[in-house]
C-alpha cells in the first residue's frame, strides 16, 4: 500500500486514476447545478451545497455549547452553504458518546436557543438574510459506544470483539453483557419525541433522528437475531424510528421537517494486520447474520433491498431528506471516510481512496434514484480535496444526489461553498488532507474533561495546540498511570 495517495497535480492527473481504477467518479468544472436552490418540505434553500453533522466534542460537562462550539457553528453560518446539519446532540445523559457531547434537556435550551441565533446572526452578516438558510439538529443516543456504559441491542460475534466495556484495560463485552429490553426501548422513543419537540421548541428547521455509523438506532435496523417486537423481521427492526415518527406527528403535526441521516451499508468490523497494518475484516462465516445493508452471502458487498424499503418508510411517515452515510468510526472507518493517514487507533485502508468515494456515490446514486423527488444528501467527498465540489457538481447534473456536503471537509475549510461559488474553485491551501488528526483529537480523553475538543489541526492553529498539549501528556504519563 502506498504511503501517500494523494499526489494529484491536476484534475486531469485525478480522472485518470479514477479511469484506472474503474470506478465511476466524474467532474465539472463549471459550477451551476450547486448554485441551484433546493425545495425542502415548505422551504427553500439558495444553494445546493451543506454542511454534514460534526461533532466538535467541546461542549461543557453538563452538554451545553463552549466557546468552541460556538466558534465552530459560528464559522459554519459565516461560509455560504446553506444547508447546515447541527451536530449530534444526545437525547439521554446515557447515551453520550462523549463527556463533552452536546445534550438536550430544559436546563440546556436556552443555550442551545443562543447557538442556533447566533449562527444565523453569523450568516446574515455575511449574507444580508438567512430565510433561504436551513438549519437542523442531529439526535442521537451512542448505542454501544456509549462512553459511561455499553448500550446494545444484540450481540454481534464480530462487534463485541472490539466494542470496550473498560478500553484501558482492555476489557471488551463478555457474553452474558445484558441487551436493552422491549420496555427501555419504548421509553426512549418517548425520550426521542420529547427531544424532537424541544427541537421544534428552540425554532431549528429541521430535526434529524440519527440512523447511522452503528449508534443505536442504526444498530436496531441490523438487529436480525435479536428477539422480541424490536428485533428479526424488517418490520421489526424498524418499528423503534417508525414509533418516534407516529408519536411525533400526533405531537407537533407538520411542524417541523424531518430528515434521517442513515446508514445504507453498515460493512463489516476490520481489524488492524498485526504484520502489515493493513485493515482485515474479522473472521465471519456466512449466510452473515448481523448489520444493515449488507450482502448476506458476501458482506463485504452491499444489498440496498432493505434501505431503499427504509427510505421509502421514512417517507411515508413524513421524513422529507435523507443524508447517506455508512460503515463505522470505531471499526471500518475507511468504509464511512476514505482517508489519506489512518486515525490513532485505525489501520491501513485496504482499498484506494477513490474505491471507497465510488461506493458512497454509487449507494447514493441509487437511493436518489429510487426517489426522484426525494432530497438526499451525499457523503464521501472530503477526501478529494480542492476537486470536491466539481464531482459534487457532477453528481447533481448526473441527478445522483440533491446536495453536496462536506463533513470534514468543513471543518477544515468552513468557507469552501462561499469560495465555490463566489470563484468558481476551492483553495488548495485550505481543503482537508485527511490525514485524520481531527478523529486522533476525538479519541483524546487524557485531560481533565475527559475528552479534547476536536477540529482541524493542519488548517486552524487552535487545534494545533490542543494535539500538541495532548501529544504532551501522553507523553509525560507513567506507565503505572497509563
């Protein structure tokens, strides 16, 4: 595997790579399709261009907004897209991913209240209005990943293996770890609707009820082996997310739009080869039993037959945008975001970067496809670099997605939709690299919060620090304090 993938002097140097490998990634140069307004349920947007759900892990130790968090939407309502997809907020203390995740309850609105104006402050600013800007709010609870305890739904023979019950001593989940019941379910569907009308409260446009990277309602989906009404036929798997939905049109009717960022292939765990580095999927047997997506006589291959019939579910119960995503940020990363360098804790990719980019554009083309006049959002794009946007732009006039967004990407360049279309290119000088410091920031937990706060470490000299102050503690702990 080469050390260094991107090496692109030129767009011409990139398709040919892109011919190389077969995959079908294609550009324009000429931006048009991305300056196109978008209809959204009873609202429209002035571009095509958004902003994916990042998690900035900055928030207080009681889940409020912090001066970086802030900074960071601020900077997000200053850079021209106009689809901006907030960050995943947790529902439930216990289902924080982090000691710094955001988290809504009564206590925490008005500052929830306050991040939402002053983006939007941040935008008109630059903007002169903001009615044509759109702004949600992702909500979540963390499943499995969970930082003060596990929270599964089935046990996954492959997923347990590296799913921790203590990571520093290494202790993963024993057999008998017990699974969420039926009646902790349905009461976190009523915790969901609760948070989804605070949403509608705090004045978002928008409410996003997480379905992906393997949190926990993305793991219901895959529950085929669990027992009971949460778990084994699709309509069970899905009843949880079709519940919430029911209960919350009862409560606020069409209020509020709703949208679902989910995963359309879940892929399989892969673990780091001890002699190359490269990433492995952990031994599975088949017919494969586990996950959402997937093949199962050849997992390590999609099957979109139970997405699409998700999405067209969704739809029928009000959802009017789809953000696709896939895989897992704990253990196939390189399936959810191709990258150039792995994470502290990741391995190799064992594929080209461009491979895992055609196969985000492929699953997305084919949902879009199925659904015409459905808004979806595509993923997949950070890694091609200031090239981004002209495959963005040829995906829209390909009609294989509606909006082009970036995650990373926005972190690192939260200007790139206002330089695009204001310039017609993106600065070299400021694009993500993916060299994944941002994800070695989020694994950071060695400070008296618990947890770092993560951003982009080669483009804003504030998270330059932060890793060096990381770097420096790792450093001077002791073993005996590891």
């Amino acid at each position: 595997m080469p050390e260094k993938y991107f090496t692109y002097k030129s767009l011409d140097e990139l398709r040919s790579d892109c011919r190389y490998y077969g995959v079908d990634i294609t550009f324009e140069e000429k931006l048009e399709a991305v300056a196109r307004p978008v209809r959204i349920g009873n609202r429209t947007i002035g571009n095509s261009i958004g902003i994916h759900p990042m998690e900035g892990c900055d928030g207080t130790l009681d889940g409020k907004p912090d001066e970086l968090t802030y900074r960071r939407w601020e900077r997000f309502g200053a850079g021209g897209a106009k689809l901006i997809w907030g960050e995943a907020t947790a529902i439930t203390p216990e289902g924080l991913a982090n000691p710094r995740q955001l988290l809504i309850n009564e206590a925490n609105m008005p500052h929830l209240e306050s991040l939402l104006k002053r983006t939007r402050a941040a935008h008109r600013e630059v903007f002169g209005r903001d009615d044509d800007l759109l702004i949600g709010l992702q909500l979540t609870h963390s499943g499995r990943y969970s930082y003060r305890r596990p929270v599964i739904t089935y046990h996954h023979a492959q997923a347990d293996r590296v799913t921790y019950l203590d990571k520093k001593s290494g202790l993963t989940l024993p057999r008998d770890f017990p699974v969420i019941t039926d009646d902790e379910l349905e009461r976190l569907e009523d915790l969901f609707v609760q948070a989804i009308v605070r949403v509608y409260r705090l004045g978002f446009d928008f409410v996003d009820l997480k379905q992906c990277h393997t949190y926990l309602l993305n793991e219901l989906l895959g529950a085929h082996t669990r027992n009971g009404k949460y778990g084994g036929s699709f309509e069970n798997r899905t009843r949880f997310v079709r519940n919430v939905l029911q209960k919350t049109r009862h409560e606020i009717g069409d209020s509020l739009i709703l949208a679902s960022r989910i995963n359309a292939y879940d892929g399989v765990p892969y673990e780091k080869d001890p002699t190359t580095g490269v990433g492995k999927p952990i031994p599975f047997e088949t017919p494969y039993p586990y996950s959402f997506g997937v093949d199962r006589n050849d997992p390590l291959r999609e099957d979109l037959t139970e997405p699409i019939k998700l999405v067209r579910m969704l739809v029928e119960h009000g959802v009017k945008m789809i953000n696709v995503s896939m895989g897992s940020p704990y253990y196939n990363m390189h399936i959810g975001r191709p990258f150039e360098h792995a994470p502290i804790d990741g391995y190799i990719p064992p594929e080209h970067p461009l491979q895992g980019i055609d196969r985000h554009f492929r699953i997305t083309a084919a949902i879009q496809q199925a659904f015409p006049d459905l808004v979806v959002v595509g993923t997949g794009y950070s890694w091609l670099r200031q090239y981004l946007v002209y495959a963005g732009e040829s995906n829209i006039r390909r009609k294989r997605v509606t909006i082009l967004a970036t995650g990373r990407g926005a972190i690192a360049y939260p200007d790139y939709a206002k330089d695009a279309l204001r310039t017609g290119k993106l600065k070299s000088s400021n694009v993500c690299i993916a060299v994944s410091h941002c994800t070695n920031l989020m694994r950071s937990k060695n400070n008296a919060l618990g947890q770092y706060p993560a951003g982009c470490v080669p483009r804003d000299p504030i998270y330059a620090n932060v890793l060096k102050e990381s770097l420096g503690r790792k450093k001077n702990r002791s073993p005996g304090n590891a």
